[in-house]
C-alpha cells in the first residue's frame, strides 16, 4: 500500500485459461461455526516505518501513557506476526536487508513471527506502482528471473543464517498488474510467472518450513481475483496463501470482500489471510499534509472515526476472515500501525521533507499511546 490510485484495468482483460469451478454459495459475513471459538492464526500488524521513525526521534507508550519498546507494547497486545517490507535499493537506507535484521532479531526475542514482503523496487509497489529496481533496469527476462532469485535468498538467507528465519514471506505486493514492469506486468505472464516461481523457489531453498503469499488488492474484486489466480494457476504457479488488501474506502463493502475470500479459499484450495486493512481513528491530522482519510463521506456506516470505531472496525474485519468457510480464513495484518508523525518520516524515501498521510490511521495515538484497537487486533476470539 502507498498513497494510492488504484488499478483496475487489470482485472478486466483475462486471457484464455481453464475453468476451475463454479462460485461456492456466499458464506455469511457473520462469523460461521466453522470459523467460530477460535484464535485466528495470524493477527499480524505491518511495522515497516518503525526503524527510520524511531531514527527520528518516536517513542511510543502503552495505553496507560507508560513508555515502552514498541515491540514490546505489540507482544503483549497478543500480535502474533510482523510485517516488513524489503525494497532493493530506497534512497533513504530503509526497508532493505541491513535494516531489517536488527528489527528481526527484536521481533524474535518478543516471541513474533516475522513476515517479509518482498516488493522487488526500490520504492512502493502497489496496483498503480510497479518500478524496476535501477540496478535491474538494463536485464532481460532471464537477468529479471535471476535477480528475483538472489535478491530473495539474500534477504531470506541472512534472516535464517541469523537465526531469525522468516515465517511468511510475500513474493510481490499487491501485485494486480503484476510486477517489475514492463517485462512482468499483465499483458506478459510468460515472464510474471517466471518472476514468480523464482522468487517462491528461492523462498523455499532458503526456509524450508516458509509459508508463501500471494497478495492483490481490492479484495472485494471476485472477478479480479479469478482472473489473477485462473492464470497464476494455469502457468504452474505453486504458492501457500492468498492475500488481500481489504481497505473499506477503496476496496468494496463487506459482503463483498466475504463472498470473494469464500470463493478463492474452495476454488484454488488455498486458505487466504488479509494482509492488509485500516481505519481511522480520528479525521484530524497532526502535520500539515492532507491524510488519505480526511471527510466523513469516506468512513463506512456505523464506524466512526473515533478509537472506539477503528476498534469496531478491526473486531468487524476479524469476524471477516473468521467466518471464511471451513476455518480457511487464516486472520489479517494491520497496515503500519506504528507510523506515528515524525518529521523526516515521510512517504517518498528520495524525499526527507516528504510528509505523512497515515498518522490517523495508525494504532498509536498523537500523543504516542497504544488505542484500544491494538488490544482488539491483538486478543480477538471468535
């Protein structure tokens, strides 16, 4: 996810491939007994800004005002999973392999599982963003296959050999176009399955036990999501689990993010998780940049935009992938929930002014104190 223009076209354009079943009947959006009186497996938040905003000077607090270690503060709110994501090269030094392995190390030491998100940039890659990593640009397909393979062992094998070995590892980001284009977008799966399969092989040279995702957006699209995984399937593509970015402002409603998860889970066989969501728990902002959410016609019916109502809504997407027929619903992550305002702490990693459009949207309070979301994300029980 970044600051985002979502796209679409993708979904539209399927090319000739099997037919792997009909749609199950919709399961519905309360939790079933299937999906009832349990845990869900994954309850996972994505912490990728936290090393360059504690570089920045944050400090973040309990829900009682205590200062604590951030990892610390989410172990004991039950987060089972972190999320980092990896670019190749950013221009600020962050989200790469050197800045990932001290915060692996802290990760494991609280007891939390460690989920790497491969983007294969140098910056965001998202449905609209898809950049080449510059030391990649002059490669052809075979180079790109290659480079995909050794960029993933390298960062999966420096975690193992460490002794943090990954638990969950994305190849690619909310890849609904694809990836690395123009050689891996859409209109060339050949290469895209290519990319694919090198970087899943080199997750499981590396990481034996690894479990691997798969992860688009709009997760209330079935028919992008057949569309993707009909040709994922057909080119021989082996992954563990679906993923889904799952935003309620952008991604559809509930019915239909359930209706698609209930259908993916029986149609490939694959259990999903949803990798990604949000919501705000105020409409104001702490800086001067515009927030992504910012007027009350962007909130969903019955959440407010209160600590209150972004813990209705986390309780609401828990019950979500709790209710995914025969227990295929796997939990879901949190999207940077620690990326509080911090001067320096922007979005674009080329520009250190850059501002942050997310601090309304993220677990901690401006006053730096975990919100009652947290604890919900963290201790749910169907």
């Amino acid at each position: 996810m970044r600051r985002r223009s979502v796209l679409t076209a993708a979904g539209g354009a399927a090319l000739a491939v099997p037919v792997l079943g009909a749609a199950p009947a919709v399961a519905s959006t309360s939790a079933s007994a299937a999906g009832s009186r349990r845990r869900l497996e994954i309850r996972g938040m994505d912490i990728s800004s936290l090393p360059k905003n504690e570089a920045n000077g944050a400090v973040y607090r309990r829900a009682d005002g205590r200062r604590d270690d951030p990892v610390r503060i989410l172990a004991h709110a039950g987060i089972t999973h972190a999320r980092l994501k990896v670019w190749v090269d950013p221009a600020d030094g962050y989200n790469n392999k050197k800045r990932i392995l001290p915060l692996a190390r802290r990760l494991k030491r609280a007891g939390i599982g460690i989920w790497i998100d491969f983007h294969y940039s140098d910056r965001w890659a998202d449905p609209a963003h898809q950049t080449k990593p510059a030391a990649w640009a002059d490669l052809d397909v075979a180079g790109l296959t290659r480079a995909v393979y050794d960029h993933t062992a390298d960062v999966l094998g420096a975690l193992r050999r460490q002794g943090t070995p990954a638990d969950l590892v994305q190849i690619g980001n909310e890849l609904n176009g694809g990836m690395i284009w123009p050689e891996g977008n859409w209109e060339h799966w050949d290469n895209l399955a290519a990319f694919l399969k090198a970087g899943l092989r080199a997750a499981r040279d590396t990481t034996p036990r690894i479990r691997t995702i798969l992860h688009l957006a709009n997760g209330g699209d079935n028919g992008l999501y057949r569309w993707w995984f009909d040709n994922a399937v057909a080119l021989g593509v082996d992954f563990d689990i679906i993923g889904l970015s799952y935003y309620p402002f952008w991604h559809g409603t509930v019915e239909q993010a359930a209706a698609n998860m209930a259908d993916i889970t029986a149609r490939y066989g694959k259990p999903c998780v949803i990798a990604e969501t949000a919501y705000p728990f105020t409409l104001e902002s702490e800086d001067a940049i515009n927030d992504i959410m910012n007027s009350p016609s962007q909130l969903t019916p019955g959440f407010p935009a209160t600590p209150e109502g972004q813990a209705a809504w986390l309780r609401a997407v828990a019950d979500l992938a709790a209710a995914v027929p025969d227990g295929q619903g796997l939990g879901h992550c949190y999207w940077e929930g620690v990326w509080t305002y911090r001067a320096g702490s922007g979005w674009d990693p080329a520009d250190p002014t850059s501002g942050n459009a997310w601090e309304n949207l993220a677990l901690f309070d401006f006053e730096d104190k975990a919100l009652p979301g947290l604890r919900t994300l963290g201790r749910y029980r169907a």
